[in-house]
C-alpha cells in the first residue's frame, strides 16, 4: 500500500490579539489598532492591526517606535488572560478535523490532513489536493463564524513550506503547495521569509550574495555553513521542498499554550518596566509575581524545574544572569527565596532597573512529591483551582513588608475583587 502523501496545514490566526480586541468593542474594525501598551509606556507591539502596518508598525518594535510612527493609531494593553480563552476555543474546533495536531503559539497551529482525503472526499472535487484545500476554507469559515476570528492556512507537505504558504494566504485567504511545487514556491522569496532566518543571517546571506531562496538551495554547503553553522543543511534541504513534515511533541511559544508533560525547552516569563526603578519594594513585588507565573505554568506542564534563572536589565541595558540548580519543584514558596537571593547576587551597583526575568529549565515529570512540596501541596491545588474557575488574576501572592520578608519566611495570599 503507498504511504499517504504528507498534508501538514498551518492555521494562523490573522492580528490575534487586534482580532480579540476587536470582538470586545466593534467600534476598533478598520481603524489602526495597537496592542501591547499605552502611549508612552515601556515594552513592545505586541500586535498591530493590518491598517497601522502601513505606517511601518511591526509586532516586536518597541512602543515608543511605534507611537513615533502612527501617533493616530489607537494604542490598547493586552488582556493577561483574556486571549488564551479564544486560542483554546480555535484549537477545540481545529482539532475536531484532524487526528493529530500541534499548537504552536498562541495563535498558530499544525494540523496533519496526512490520508485525511478519503475521508472528506467529494464527487465535486477536483482531486486530493482540492478536497483537503476545501476542507481547510471550512474550517478556517468555521473559525470565522463561531469564533468571530479570521485566520489564514498554508498546505504543504512539510511544516517550514505550509508555514510560508499561511504568511503567503494573509489576511483570511488558503493557499495550497502541492507535492512536487514546494522549490518553484519558495524560490523567488527573499531570505528573511523563511522561517528562522532573522536580520542577522539576512546580512550574512546577502554578503554571500543569497537574496532568495532559490540561491540559498543552490549556494554550495560549505558557505552557508560560514553564516548559519549547524542550521546551513536542514536550512538548504527546507528550501528544497525537502523539509520535515512529523508533527512531533508540542513546544510552548507563548505563556498560555504548555503542553501537559513536556519536558524540553524552558519556562521563563520577564518584564520591562515602564519607567526605570530603583524602588525595592517594586522590584521584589515583580520577582514575586514572576516567580509566581512561572511556577504556575510548571504546574500546567505537570513537570519540576531543576534550575531556577534570574535575569536584570539596568536602566544603561547592562544585562546579567545568575543560575542556582535545587531540588525539583513547582513551588513559588521554595524558588522565591532563591530567586530574591539570585538577585541579591547580581546587583552589584545601584543603577535602576529596566528588566526582570525568571526562568526555570532542567524540567522533569512531576512524579512522586518531595517531601518539602507535600506541605504546600494542597496550598498550591487550591490556588490553581480558583484560578481556573475565574482566572489567573483571581489570586495573587501578597509579600507585605518585604524589608522584613527573609527566605524561608511565609508567604502569604490574596483574592482580588
């Protein structure tokens, strides 16, 4: 019997978190929209709306760029909280179509329509290729009509190719890579459209004279080597067609998505305050609250952290980090005293602080409880429970007068209204 012809599909959701804002006040369709921050404060574009982009707002660029740029545009904070809910709800209606899928990010996803074409075959259909192309315009109009989100999808037969057929289709468009097409596709892109290659490598490349990708596939190993050391072959092989087409293990991209069990990667969060500052009693209300996030989402995961990471930004961007490794846990009561004394360690002068960030790696299953977590145990069963009803915000660590908190001390807890 042949080996079905792989059909990977990614579903991108188009401006997710433009979309989600839009859904909660119409009154934002059409007009340029910005999400991440207000005007004036730190941090970064999380996402702009189809409209700002023609100004030259891009999601990553920093907001003070941003409200440079299009000073008209309608600038909003995220929603902690609020977006992860709609994700969850597309990823519920995506995978009712196909057997094995992948999330991505918050607002992307692969689904495997490998050997699927049996299944949603039609009379109407001009071939395989239209019958999952057809399919996917469902479930994208799906989307549209429960949801109220539009997305776009790429289909390919591998993961790289069906993600540049999906950034290809936008906004709210399908775009279908048959077998045997993938070269001639991606041959005339320029480099930076291939997913992976950022603004460094763009250079590299170009300073080899590689524009597009058809030149990467051409260009002899040896040089691209030079530029991208161990991603050159994988790299040469995708711009071939030749890319993997497995949907293996789910890897968190955003704060939302952590796949139960998984082990790889790391968990971190971090953030840039809006004014530099020098204020202990902010600072450690953020390693608090950082620690807190982290831990939480190791619960998600059902997995332990062997080493806890602190990361400090000053005001004059010099930027330090200071590992510890313990005991595996998933305890804010036990990692805060250890990330507090992490930072202790490295602020060495007394600069203001731009950055704070928490990372936890050196993940494991979450087996049998240490005897140290089982005491917090059912603390921490209950706070999740309460979050899980009425959202991550509902409960909150409280360090009262942190000049005499110490490691070791209690924590202690608090509902918001």
């Amino acid at each position: 019997m042949a080996l079905a012809l792989p059909r990977i599909c990614c579903l991108d959701l188009d401006t997710f978190f433009v979309s989600v804002e839009r859904l909660h006040d119409p009154g934002l369709v059409g007009k340029p929209v910005v999400v991440g921050g207000l005007p004036g404060q730190r941090g970064v574009v999380t996402a702009a709306s189809y409209e700002v982009r023609a100004f030259g707002v891009r999601s990553g660029m920093p907001l003070q760029r941003a409200f440079e740029l299009a000073p008209q545009a309608i600038y909003l904070p995220t929603r902690h909280g609020v977006y992860g809910q709609y994700a969850e709800r597309v990823r519920s209606i995506a995978e009712g179509y196909t057997p094995l899928s992948q999330v991505a990010s918050i607002d992307e996803m692969f689904l495997d329509f490998s050997g699927c074409e049996r299944l949603y075959s039609s009379t109407l259909d001009a071939g395989p290729d239209a019958t999952i192309e057809r399919v996917v315009r469902q479930l994208t109009g799906e989307i549209q009509a429960r949801i109220g989100l539009p997305a776009s999808a790429g289909i390919a037969t591998s993961r790289c190719v069906a993600k540049v057929a999906s950034a290809s289709a936008k906004p709210r468009g399908v775009r279908l890579v048959p077998a045997g097409a993938e070269a001639a596709f991606l041959g005339p892109l320029p480099v930076r459209r291939f997913p992976g290659i950022g603004p460094v490598a763009e250079r590299g490349l170009e300073a080899l004279g590689l524009a597009t990708l058809a030149a990467v596939a051409a260009a002899p190993l040896g040089a691209l080597r030079r530029v991208l050391g161990g991603f050159a072959e994988p790299l040469q092989r995708a711009c071939r067609g030749q890319g993997a087409h497995e949907l293996g293990p789910e890897r968190p991209a955003f704060l939302e998505h952590d796949p139960r069990g998984g082990t790889h990667g790391t968990i971190s969060n971090e953030r840039t305050f809006r004014e530099d500052v020098g204020d202990p009693s902010r600072i450690q209300a953020m390693l608090c609250s950082l620690t807190e996030r982290v831990c939480w989402r190791a619960r998600k995961r059902a997995v332990k952290a062997g080493t806890v990471t602190l990361k400090l930004r000053y005001a004059d961007f010099e930027t330090l980090q200071r590992s510890r490794s313990l005991a595996p846990t998933c305890s804010e009561l036990e990692l805060y005293p250890v990330v507090r004394e992490l930072f202790a360690r490295a602020r060495e002068r007394p600069t203001r602080v731009r950055l704070l960030g928490v990372r936890l790696s050196n993940l494991q299953p979450d087996g049998e409880q240490l005897a140290l977590f089982e005491r917090h145990e059912p603390v921490h069963r209950a706070m999740d429970e309460v979050r899980r009803r009425y959202g991550y915000g509902a409960l909150r660590i409280a360090l009262g007068e942190v000049g005499q908190h110490h490691p070791g001390a209690p924590l202690s807890l608090f509902a918001e209204d």
